[in-house]
C-alpha cells in the first residue's frame, strides 16, 4: 500500500465520528417527537439508543410475580444454535440501520441457561456487529459457569471484558438458597456473592468486567428500595437500576396494583438512601416519562454527578460536547485511537480543552477537592456509579397504541397519545429482520412477544420426540 493510501486509511480510522453515525443520528433525531428535542436530548445527538435481543431463549428457571415473559415462555426449549443464528441476524439488522457502534443487552430468559460456549459465541457475534454486549441474568450460577463462558477450551481467555446486570429482588422466587424471600436484606449476600465471583476471576486472569444490579419495584418492596441501595452501593456494582414493574407479560403472575409505583416514588427512594440529590435532568434518554439516568461515581460515601443541571457553566459544557463530540464512540474504542479523535475533535475546536478543564475542576470540588479525591482513590474508593430507573408501560395502553401506530393514526385518547409519544421517542429497541422494523422493547413484550414465543413453542419443543 503507498504512502497516500495508508494516510487515507489512517484519517477514515481516526475520524471522530463514522459516517454512518452520523447519517442515524441525523435520521433519529428527525424521527423524534418534538416535545423530547430539547437540550438535554441524547438520541439522535450522541446515541441512537440501547437494543435487546427478542425470540431466542426466553425460558427461565425462576418464576418473578411480576414477570414480562408471556405465559408461553417456559414452554420453550434453549437452544444454543437458535440463539447464535438469530442473534446474528438481529444484530446484522441493527448494523445496517442503527450504524456501526451501539450497547445491546442479551436478553431473554435467563442468559446462563445458555451452554456457556453458545453463550460466549453468541456475545462474539455481537461484537463482531459493532455492539458492546449485556447478558441479563437472575444471578443464580456458579463460578464454574463463568469460567467456562470466558475461557476457550485450551483455558485461554476468549472473553476479556463482560458486561452483566444482575436482576435481585425479593419478588423472585426459586433462587437456591433464597427460595422465598420475605424481603430484600435476605438476598444481600446473594448480592455480595455475584460480585465476587467477577472480583475473583480478575484477580486471577485480568478479566474486565462491568456490573449492573437491576429490581423490580412494586407496591411490596417500594420501602426497601432505600435500605437496599445502602446495602448494595459499596458491594462494587457500577449501576443500579431499578424497573418499577408494570402490567405487561404473563397475567398470572401480577399480584398487585403496580401503577402506584412511580418513576419519582422510586428516584425518592434511591436519593434518600444517599442523603443528596440525584440530579438527572441534564441529560436525557428519550422521554422522561419512560427512564431517568444520572451518570457519576462514587468518591468515598459521597456521590458525585458529572453533571450539574443547575450550573450554567455545566450546561454550556454539556452543549458543547453534545455539538461537537455527539457520536464519538467513548466506550469500545481503544484508548490511544479515542486519543487520537478526541485531538482531531479539539484541533478544530480548541477552546473545548478549556472548557472541559473548567469542568473537571468543577466536578473535583463536588467530590470534595483533590486531595480528598486522591485520598479515596488510594483507597480504592472511586468508581463509576450510574442510577437509573426505567418505567415500562402497561399492555393495556401500548397494544392499542401500537396497533394505531402501525395504521398511521395518531391517537386521540389523551392517555394512547401519551403511550404512542413514548414508543416513538423509545431508547429500548428490537430488531425485526424478518419484517425489516425496529421495535420499542415495550411493543415486543406486550405484542409482539405473545405470538413469538407460541411460534418458538413449537419451533423449540421442550421434550424432542425422535
Ligand atoms: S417505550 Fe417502553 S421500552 Fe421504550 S423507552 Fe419507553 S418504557 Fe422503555
């Protein structure tokens, strides 16, 4: 290769932003509704938003009151090849219409019921689509389990980062060692025991890894939501993410009216544990309706946003990174190629370097100023912390909004207009491959989910008569 085509190489590497990135983002922004275009926005300016997996293993082996699978759902058999051959086209799917770089969770029914070889193959299938992949567990498997997921079979590691959210909560039963749980504190130790088992592996082959803790909230465990965010904050999860539940998946197993848990009931919870604010307003995932995230880290037992909504100066920052480095990937890019592109970013945007100085200092005095700073990261008491609380819909609501969606029409029924504003600003999408459409998750499970698994039923029986 000659001198000018390896410089060309070098500069498509080293752009900030994919061309393609680009194209989505512009196209998602314009698809958004106008009430979510405010300056807050993420989608469309430096996201496209999270995809899930739909339709591959959506058996678990514990049962939750509430749980969003429909009733035929246990009914199916988990089958590796399955799994990887749809994952695969999912993925492909989201590669050509969301662009080359998003997070996407493996989701369906419990994640370590997958053969750890199918379930290693299936997150390199992902990866090799250009996602950075989640597998969603109840959390009930073993080190051995792990060991083998990111080991190949000559004891190499074929994974060397993953990325896990937890699902704990007392509505759940079934989980060895905790078959009923009366309430949340019985599960710290289980809690505890799920980390370890990541600290462990580390230590002994530098694994990588990233841990979200995920709960269901309903009228019976809203008053532990506070006791448990103490409990869990220093056991070394990176997110905590709670969902408080909705009227969606298998009737059987609703219990109570869960419309009285609200988006605030539960931040409420969350900040009266920490004692402080949990500011989110500054930066937003779709519509505030549906999910709230405040992104920060714990130094010592203070939390400390990156962002105050509050500060002007922090806003004008915030404005200035999402106009000028909206899109660059930040997580999944190799440090000294996101080196590289951020110089590339600040060449034709100097003044930026003072900006994000200024704010860097702001964000060290919220934490305490330097020293203190210094002092807990010597302790190894800094580390990220993300709070996030996702609100899913009712099927009652979403089912005939979606199915007016899908003919044209807007609703006028103030509460359907209100669902099908939610679905179209939606940050939790599905792929659709077989009929080339992209899908809020809170359609898929509470349409399209229902007919999916009745077909995975008798496309992947339980018992193979041969
Ligand atoms: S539409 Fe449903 S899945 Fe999408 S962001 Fe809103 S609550 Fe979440």
């Amino acid at each position: 290769m000659g001198i000018r085509a390896r410089l060309r190489v070098w500069a498509q590497l080293t752009r900030p932003v994919h061309p393609e990135t680009e194209r989505v983002l512009r196209e998602r922004w314009a698809q958004l509704p106008e009430a979510v275009h405010t300056p807050a926005q993420l989608l469309g300016r430096h996201a496209v938003g999270c995809e899930g997996t739909h339709g591959v293993f959506p058996k678990c082996n514990l049962t939750c009151t509430p749980c969003y699978h429909s009733a035929d759902a246990n009914k199916v058999r988990v089958d590796g090849e399955h799994t990887v051959a749809e994952v695969d086209a999912q993925m492909a799917y989201f590669r050509q219409h969301r662009g080359p770089y998003a997070h996407a969770q493996l989701i369906g029914g419990e994640v370590s019921l997958l053969a750890p070889d199918d379930h290693a193959a299936t997150l390199l299938r992902m990866r090799a689509h250009g996602r950075e992949p989640m597998s969603m567990t109840h959390g009930d498997f073993d080190a051995d389990y792990l060991r083998a997921l990111v080991h190949d079979d000559r004891g190499r590691l074929r994974l060397t980062r993953v990325s896990f959210a937890a699902h704990f909560d007392s509505l759940m039963r079934g989980r060895r060692g905790a078959v009923r749980p009366r309430t949340e504190a019985e599960l710290n130790p289980f809690r505890q025991r799920f980390v370890q088992m990541f600290r462990d592996l580390r230590a002994e082959t530098g694994l990588r890894y990233y841990l979200a803790h995920n709960m269901t909230v309903t009228p019976a465990n809203l008053g532990q939501v506070t006791e448990t965010v103490r409990a869990v904050l220093p056991m070394g999860y990176s997110m905590l993410s709670f969902q408080p539940a909705a009227h969606v998946g298998d009737s059987r197993r609703w219990r109570e009216d869960y419309r009285q848990v609200s988006i605030d009931s539960v931040w409420a919870a969350v900040e009266e544990a920490l004692g402080q604010r949990i500011p989110w307003e500054g930066l937003q995932f779709g519509d505030p309706r549906c999910n709230r995230t405040a992104w920060g880290f714990l130094a010592g037992n203070r939390w400390v946003p990156v962002l105050d909504p509050d500060d002007a100066r922090d806003l004008a920052a915030r404005d200035r990174f999402l106009d000028h480095f909206g899109g660059v990937a930040f997580t999944g890019t190799p440090p000294a190629l996101l080196a590289v592109k951020i110089a590339r970013v600040l060449r034709r945007r100097p003044g930026d370097a003072g900006v994000a100085l200024r704010w860097a200092a702001r964000t060290v005095r919220r934490a305490g100023g330097l020293r203190r700073l210094i002092g807990a990261g010597a302790r190894g008491r800094v580390r990220p912390m993300t709070f996030e609380v996702h609100s899913f819909m009712d099927a009652a609501q979403v089912a005939p909004a979606w199915e007016l969606m899908q003919r044209g029409v807007s609703a006028e029924d103030p509460e359907l207009r209100a669902t099908q504003e939610r679905l179209a600003a939606c940050s939790y999408t599905m792929a659709h491959p077989e009929t080339g459409r992209l899908v809020p998750a809170c359609a898929q499970h509470s349409v399209l989910d229902l007919e999916e698994n009745a077909g995975l039923r008798r496309l992947l029986p339980l018992t193979v008569v041969g």
